[in-house]
C-alpha cells in the first residue's frame, strides 16, 4: 500500500512516537489473539522445508483481446470492461509511480450512463455477457454492480474435451464521510476447466467422460476497509482493511485466508536539513486454513514495518526494516532492509531510483489456480523467500506524448515453485510443484505513447535468467516476454485496437526409465484484433478476432490453445 504524506507539519514529537507505540501493540495483541483462538498445526508431509520470500506467480499464457465496445460518459463509478477468452496473469512491477496526466473535467451538462450491457456470441460454441450498474454520481457515495460469464463448448483437434467457463458476480461501494472514506466489496467466481492436455486415441481401451476429467472451482470473498483523506492538518494518515476469501475445488482442496492490514504515518519537523518528514508502520496480518483429500494446514505470516522517509530537493528517501514473523507450530523472524531512493534529474523528464527489499510470503491454492487451473488438488503449498532483492531504473517522459522506462533487478529467493507434470497420474495431464533455491535476473524495458484519445501505443519487454540450485532448468518458465498494443479511435465513430504477445521457449520436465528429460516447449506469438462501430452514443456493435495468426500454441506442456476466435457482439449503455 502506498505511504502518503501529510502536508502540514506537527511538532508534538513525543506524543505522536507514543501513539504509533500504542497502536502497533495494539494491533499486535489483536493479530496474536486470532491465531491463539485457532491452533496453528503444519501439513502432514514427510518433507522439510526451510524457507524465506514471497512468491507470486509469474507463468503467464497469452491473454485473448482484451477489446470490447466502450461507451463514453458511462457514470462516475464505470470500471473498465476487459474481455478474455480465458483470464491470463501478467506480472506486475512494483516501481515508482510516473507523473499522471491532467484529467480533464467532467462536463456537468452531460448526461451520464450508468448501466451497461455487453453480449456476444463466437465459433468454438462460445458466448459472452456481462453487465454493469452504478450509483449516480454523488460526493456522497459511491455503489455497483458486476456481472459476468463466458464459456466455450468447442474442442481442440485430437485433444480430450476441452470446455471452460468463467462466471463472476461483484458488488462494490464507497461511502465519503468528511475526511474519511469507507469501502466494501463483495464477490463470488465460478469457474471450470477441464483437464484436457492428453490424447484419447493414444488410449484406445480406455474410456474419459467429460466429469471425469472436470476441474471445478468456487471463491467467495469480501472485503472492507476505511481510510483517511485529509488534505491539512491532520494528527495521522492512515489506511486500513480487512479481507477474507475461501475457495474450493471438486476434489476436497480448500483454502481459507484472512488478512488484516494497517497504515499509519505521520509528517514531523524534527530537522530542517529535510522536507516532509514522516515516520510511519505498515503491518500485515495473513493466516491460511488448507486442507486437501491427504492433509491439512493452518498457520500465519505477521509483518511489521516502521519506516521513515523524507525529501531533499530532488531526492526523496525510504528507510524501514521489514520484520516478518512465520507463526506455526514453533515461530521464526525474518528481517529485510526496505530501503528506497529516487532522483529526479530533469523535472518530469528523467528519474532514476534503486532499492533494497525482501519478504516471505506463502505460496497460496488462489493464486495457484488463477495462473494454472490445471493444477492437481493435493499440492505441497509452502513458502517462498526473498532474502534479497535490488532493483534500479529510469523513467521518464521524452515528449509530452511520449514515456519510458527501463530497469533491472537481481534475487535470490529460497524455495521458488516451478510446474511439472505430476507422474503419479498416468495420463500427465495434471501439474504438481517443485521447489528450488533460485537467482533471477530481470531486464525490464517499457514504452508509452498517447495523443489526445485518439491514438495509444504500449511496449513491453522482460528477459529473464535463472540460476538453479538443484533442478535442471526453471520448469515452465520463459526466458523473456514482449507486449506491444494499441488503439486508434477514428471521428469518435471507429475503434481499432491490435495487441502482440511473444514469449520465448520454456523446459518441461519429463521422466522416461527413470531419467529426467528437458522436454524443450517452442516460443509463440499471439495476435488479437478489435473493431468497434459506435452506432450512437448509447449503442455500438464491435468483432474481436483472437489469435489472428491461428497459432496453435502451447501455453502448459500438452495443453494447446485455441486457433483463431471470432466474437461478435453488440453493447448497450443506459
């Protein structure tokens, strides 16, 4: 979570340390007493496994055409609609926000939309509808409505079935009271794939109904949180939330997760050396229930963070100490430097920054099966470390249309899951982890180009290089990615959009006499187009063309997609 500034210094030093005192072991009494309430018990695995970092997922399949049909001045509380034929993770960077563009204004003479029906149908048996309502606009509140499905009945030659389905139901609001605003969420996913990565004929006397091979998955969740939004004067900033989800498969795996997460910080004026001194403490609180058809699981993760940071000119610091405790059975402190420097050399043209960090985090069912559904249910979920991580780049803007970045990290992070195929299913249609102790490289190089709302362009780049400790090779894992996209609005009537995924090769691990083998899995290149026609303001008819060049391409080891996909649709706003 971001840490703001206050603008208004305090000088009541001694007070103000006392209180962030106060309330850190406030919250630490109530974070202890959560897990005292619930004994904290390990997985039953004859393994060990030492641990120390965080991981998230970073496979990514080629994402379908994220075009749909967009209605302007659709209401205040209109997200963005994105359309896929299968939801697909990119990895997010965590670097210092570039400077945002001035918005321009809300027309008070305008009418807002604030309903909006979108629907479709598609080759490969595949139709699409979602729908969206919002509050009005107010100062007040704020309130919506999100629902969505898309499925696919159509197969993949020589392939056993290969249906999905998505659906997603969401209800989200903000309430603003003075300085201080609150917000809730609520959600539920509904989606199923099928375990499809063999070839029946190569079975001949075997028999594969589709429930057989049917991967189920439900998540429910919610969300709440109440934060401040002073402008002056203030004795804390703050931000605070809480969040639950708990989802289940059809094969007795589960998971559970609470989070509970707190900022605190506060502007002093203890030396005039510096400008807009604050001292601060981020805490996060994780705890995990799991339990699949052989074992069961529960313990937590307990961050503390205190930190301080200032400007200088054109220098702006961050100096904390990231206090991670693993709370099972027996309890185990990490401590990482979170250290954070940026420059600004040219004002709004060029920036440099660096930083030190690491965490631990746990490797979760949830994000396990947003990345790769065809996951086998009984998993060794542990936990990944980031002992250490350093990372420098530049960003900046070249012209008043044009923006950049280019960066670098380096890691070294213990006990990094990788996907293979499972052996114990004789198929190998089903994917299981691996551990190792890793160093990654990443070479990060990005690009942006606006004008007005009528033309977009983005560019995208990440090579990646492993180091293994054990294994052969970084299972299931490219060696670099490139996004290139765009859009071209034409007389506010036309909306052309294209968007370019390349990934380069990966390795799959295989067994054959006893032997691993490196099973070499070619690159690919995915090209999805989209064309919109506004009709009139309220009513447009738009084509999404994904994977244009009929690429039948493997995103897992003998999982290929779907050759090229043609979805029309119409879209409605209200």
């Amino acid at each position: 979570m971001s840490k703001s500034n206050l603008n208004k210094p305090i000088t009541s030093m001694n007070t103000a340390m006392k209180n962030i005192k106060f309330l850190s072991l406030s919250m630490c009494l109530v974070c202890m007493n959560i897990v005292l309430a619930h004994p904290l018990h390990a997985q039953d695995r004859n393994e060990e496994v030492t641990i120390i970092a965080p991981y998230k997922p970073t496979i990514s399949d080629a994402n379908k055409m994220n075009f749909q049909p967009s209605i302007s001045d659709q209401g205040n509380m209109m997200p963005a609609v994105e359309f896929s034929l299968r939801s697909k993770l990119y990895e997010t960077k965590v670097n210092p926000k570039p400077i945002e563009a001035t918005k321009k204004p809300t027309d008070p003479k305008k009418k807002l939309l604030r309903n909006l029906i979108r629907a479709g149908f598609g080759n490969y048996v595949t139709p699409y509808f979602e729908f969206f309502a919002n509050s009005r606009q107010s100062s007040k509140h704020a309130f919506g409505v999100h629902l969505r499905h898309i499925s696919s009945y159509g197969d993949i030659k020589d392939y056993a079935p290969s249906d999905y389905s998505q659906s997603d139901v969401q209800v989200y609001g903000k309430k603003f009271i003075g300085d201080h605003t609150f917000s809730a969420n609520i959600f539920y996913d509904h989606d199923i794939v099928h375990y499809y990565g063999f070839m029946p004929d190569e079975y001949p006397e075997m028999d594969f109904p589709k429930d057989d091979i049917r991967h189920r998955f439900q998540t429910f969740g919610l969300d709440a949180g109440i934060g401040s939004n002073f402008t002056s004067g203030t004795p804390f900033n703050y931000h605070t939330e809480i969040r639950y989800y708990y989802i289940e498969d059809n094969y007795k795996a589960s998971e559970h997760n609470i989070f509970f997460g707190g900022l605190l910080d506060k502007e002093f004026q203890f030396s005039s050396i510096t400008e807009n001194q604050s001292l601060g403490l981020d805490l996060d609180f994780n705890y995990f229930i799991n339990a699949d058809s052989i074992s069961d699981y529960n313990g937590a993760l307990l961050k503390l963070e205190p930190f301080i940071s200032t400007d200088f000119n054109q220098y702006k610091f961050y100096l904390g100490v990231n206090l991670t405790s693993r709370i099972e059975t027996s309890t185990r402190l990490h401590v990482y430097p979170a250290i954070r420097v940026e420059i600004k050399l040219l004002k709004d043209a060029l920036a440099l920054f660096a930083g030190i960090n690491g965490s631990l985090d746990r490797v979760t069912l949830r994000s396990l099966s947003l990345e790769n559904p065809f996951i086998n249910s009984t998993l060794p979920l542990e936990y990944t470390n980031h002992k250490f991580v350093f990372d420098a780049g530049i960003l900046g803007n070249i012209s008043q249309n044009l923006n950049y970045q280019v960066s670098g990290s380096t890691s070294i992070i213990d006990n990094m899951p990788f996907y293979v195929n499972d052996t114990m299913n004789g198929l190998g249609n089903m994917f299981t982890l691996v551990y190792d102790n890793v160093n990654v490289l990443n070479l990060h190089a990005g690009l942006g180009f606006q004008r007005s709302k009528v033309l977009n362009l983005w560019l995208g780049a990440d090579y990646y290089q492993y180091k293994m400790d054990k294994e052969e090779k970084p299972w299931q894992k490219p060696n670099y990615r490139i996004k290139f996209g765009g859009d071209y609005i034409i007389q506010d009537k036309y909306i052309v959009k294209a968007e370019l995924f390349v990934q380069g090769p990966m390795y799959a691990k295989l067994y054959e006499s006893g032997e691993v083998l490196s099973q070499k899995m070619n690159g690919w290149a995915d090209l999805n187009l989209g064309f919109e026609y506004r009709i009139t303001n309220s009513f447009s008819a738009f084509v999404n063309i994904n994977n244009a060049l009929n690429n039948g391409y493997f995103k897992w080891y003998n999982y290929p997609v779907q050759k090229i996909n043609v979805l029309a649709g119409v879209s409605f706003a209200f």
